[in-house]
C-alpha cells in the first residue's frame, strides 16, 4: 500500500508516517501542497492523506486541482476544523473520506486500508521492459513472443514491481502490495515467490530483469 501525506505539522506527521509504515504502508510525504502535487505526478499511489491547513494552497484547493487533472487516488481530509461546512466542502472538493484533529492513530489507519480497497480500477496499461511485456489491464505478461503463465501472487509481484520499472522496492512496500496487512514479513515466502518469478522470466534468457538489491529489496529493469 502506498501512501503521501501531505502535512505541514513535522511532528504529527512524523508520528502518522511511523504508524503506517508500522502498519505495512510505503508513505511518501510532503509540507506544502506544491510538492504534493509534485509527488502525486511522479509516484503511484493508493492513498492521498491531504491537511485542510496547508501554508499557501489549502488542502482542499489540493484535491480539488487534482479531481480536475483527473486523478483518481482516494483521499482522505484531515482538519482541526469541525464543522458540517468543512466536511462538506472537503467532500464537494472531491474527497472520498474526512477525519478531525485529534484523531486516534489507529482509526486513520482503519481509514487508509479502507480507502485503499476502494481504489478505481486502472485502465489498460502496457508496461514494457527491454523484451518483457507487462499488461496490466488483462493481468497477463509476455517475453518477446513467448506468454508467460503465472500465478496470481506471481503476477501481483510482477505488478508491483514494473509499477516502478528500475527503482528498488523494499521488502514492506512488496508484501504490503502483494499480500494483506496480516502477512509476517519476516517469513521466507517473499523470496521464494521471487525465485518462482525469475524462473519464469529469465530462465532461458542472457538479460536477467529481476534484480536481488541485497540488504535494500528488488528492482525489475535491465
């Protein structure tokens, strides 16, 4: 699950990124609505967390220029303020969920795995890697001219990985995408679905694509 939030509070949002990252999410953040917005255009994410208060731009300035642009993200609105104007105008902006300061941790949490589940569904996307390619809207993948068949998990860690074609993912971003949020990330089963995985997509081919960073996790590109 990938996460920005987007909170001029260095303190809170300190504490509400080490909350999701405890719970299995890779967060992103920024303390200004401009470099949120840079981030949305450059990461793909599940969930967008936007401050109403943000210094210059208002959150809800922020999601309603995002709606425009046509991103889809859900976001949820956090605000001090509580009042039925607020909430309203936070959802008129183009919100899909709202909660007020202070907030227990755990309900913004409870909120953000909600919203993740509800994320629209992509359209048809071609991801391509020198020979390998990766359609993400039929769920199907092909090596030069030779289909690919794969499991469900194998294919949501294909999925997961040329979403980033050429970064390196860390162990909690993969599994967090792959499996729930009960998955115990210290069990081997991320390494062997990965061994499983390159089987099929390198075996048999002089350029290896999936890539072991040790110590940091794995990376899908030449």
């Amino acid at each position: 699950m990938r996460v920005m939030l987007v909170e001029d509070d260095a303190e809170l949002a300190h504490e509400v990124a080490m909350g999701l990252r405890g719970a299995g999410a890779r967060v992103s953040m920024a303390g200004s609505a401009r470099e949120g917005r840079r981030i949305v255009e450059t990461e793909e994410l599940d969930v967008l967390i936007l401050d109403v208060m943000l210094p210059g731009e208002s959150g809800f300035e922020l999601c309603r220029s995002l709606r425009e642009i046509g991103v889809e993200t859900p976001i949820l609105m956090l605000t001090a303020r509580d009042a039925v104007d607020d909430r309203v105008a936070g959802l008129d902006a183009g919100a899909d969920d709202y909660l007020t300061k202070p907030f227990a941790l755990q309900e913004l949490i409870a909120r953000v795995r909600a919203l993740s589940r509800r994320r629209p569904t992509l359209s048809p996307r071609i991801v391509t890697v020198a020979d390998l390619e990766i359609d993400l809207g039929a769920r199907g993948a092909k090596r030069g001219n030779r289909p690919i068949e794969l499991t469900a998990k194998e294919f949501a860690l294909l999925e997961c990985l040329a979403r980033s074609p050429g970064v390196v993912l860390d162990r909690a971003a993969i599994t967090a995408h792959v499996w729930d949020d009960n998955h115990d990330p210290f069990t081997n089963v991320l390494e062997v679905l990965v061994r499983r995985l390159r089987r099929k997509v390198d075996d048999g081919h002089d350029a290896k694509l999936i890539h072991t960073m040790r110590g940091a996790g794995y990376r899908l590109g030449e």
